[in-house]
C-alpha cells in the first residue's frame, strides 16, 4: 500500500490528530528550531545531496557510453563516508572498480596562511579509519573492494603508495581536499594515474567565494601550468563541484 492511501486507511480519530500536528508544525514560525531543522534536514541537505548524486550518475553514463572503462575509483578526502557510499551504490552495477580512500583519519592538518577561513581548524572533519570502514562496508561495500591510505597528503602520497597501486589507472578521481595546500600533493600524485577519460572532480570548486586565486581552483590551475600537454575537457558543474575529463597527452 502506498503512502497516500495508507495514511487515508487510517481511523478518523487519528487522522484528526495528525492533522492538527502537521498544521502546528507547519506554523512554526521561521526562527522555531523545529522548522528550521525541519528545512534543513528535508530542503537544504537533501538538495546538496541529490546535486551530488547528479555528478556520479553523469559519470556513470559517461564512463558507461565510452566503456569499457576499468580501474580505480580514488577519493581524497572521505570524512564519515558518505560520498564513498554513494560511489559504490551508483558504480557497483556497471563498473568493477576499487575503491580507494585517502584520508589522514585524523582530521584537517595544521592551516596554511592561504588556506585561511574561519569554519577550518586542524583536527575538525574527523573520521577515525576503523570507523570508516566499519560505515562503508555495513553500507555493502565488500572489504576486498575497499583500500584505505591513511596519513597527510604530503607524506602518505609517496612512492610506497604508488608500488602498492600499479597496475591499474584512475577511472575516477574524486577530490575533497578543500585546501590547496592538500590539493598541491594530490595532483602531483594523480598524474601517472590518469589514463584517457578519467574524470576529475573538484567538490569544493566555490570555496572561498570562488576565488580563483585560492583552494582547489589554484592547485588545478598550477597543475595545468606545470603539464601544459595534459589536455582536459570541462565535464559537469553544480553549485559545489566542477568536473574534467582527461583527454591525453600532447
């Protein structure tokens, strides 16, 4: 039974109660907690949520139309495991990735002067690894198809790790750095990674007001400078995020 003709089966009696709660709390005013977590939890993050989920089902069809299309999915920055959930429940049906996150476990490093912003302090946006595995794996992801990198950027995306990830290319790069000092060791890493039709995604893309100077859009921008043969093809934007496809080199 659907919703509707199930909230309709039941007795009058109840149904008066129902609606006068949900004409009380409809008449909340805007300041009442009640309304504005109400707003939150069913408008704003949903919205955020399905703008996201967007981006993985644009990249699914792409990959999906170009196929065949093999290799990793690599996320940086994976704090309580909520994009790596959603890229397992979009790719899983089509594609045989691994899943691979990076992420110190511990929370942001120590804040550059460039990195600057009052809603970032080191240690915030914490997720421990055994908790974050535990999440994802309940989720249904199978361990097997899980890898997890744990340290800062600038010392975990080292040679070791490059050993321990030969053999395969990126089909996916999922980056959710925030900071462009952590963005800076992420591109360099990605590079030998990167094989025709590997899409890039920026998550916080409008950070810092957008500013182009700043964040993410500087580390990509210093990156392209530093590869002038690596060629990319914009891909999907939101709100948040802005996507490339890699196209090759030279």
């Amino acid at each position: 039974m659907t919703g509707r003709r199930w909230y309709a089966s039941l007795p009058e009696p109840v149904l008066q109660v129902a609606r006068t709660l949900r004409r009380r709390w409809d008449r909340l005013p805007v300041s009442s907690g009640y309304a504005t977590d109400r707003w939150i939890r069913q408008d704003y993050f949903a919205f955020g949520q399905r703008t996201r989920r967007e981006v993985f089902m644009s990249i699914a069809r792409f990959h999906h139309i170009n196929r065949p299309m093999a290799g990793y999915y690599f996320e940086f920055g994976s704090h309580e495991g909520n994009t790596m959930r959603m890229a397992w429940d979009t790719f899983r049906h089509l594609f045989d990735f691994t899943y691979v996150a990076f992420d110190s476990f511990e929370g942001l490093p120590e804040i550059g002067l460039i990195d600057e912003q009052k809603i970032w302090e080191r240690g915030k946006l914490k997720t421990e690894e055994a908790n974050f595995r535990k999440v994802v794996e309940g989720h249904g992801m199978p361990s097997d198809k899980l890898l997890t990198v744990k340290g800062y950027y600038s010392d975990s995306l080292n040679e070791q790790t490059k050993r321990r990830l030969e053999g395969q290319s990126a089909a996916v790069v999922y980056i959710d750095c925030d900071l462009y000092e952590s963005t800076v060791p992420v591109l360099r890493f990605i590079r030998e990674f990167l094989q025709r039709g590997t899409v890039i995604v920026f998550d916080d893309w409008f950070c810092f007001h957008g500013d182009p100077a700043r964040g993410e859009r500087l580390a990509w921008a210093e990156f392209l400078a530093a590869n002038p043969t690596l060629r990319f093809e914009r891909f999907v934007q939101t709100q948040e995020a802005q996507s490339f496809i890699f196209l090759g080199d030279g």
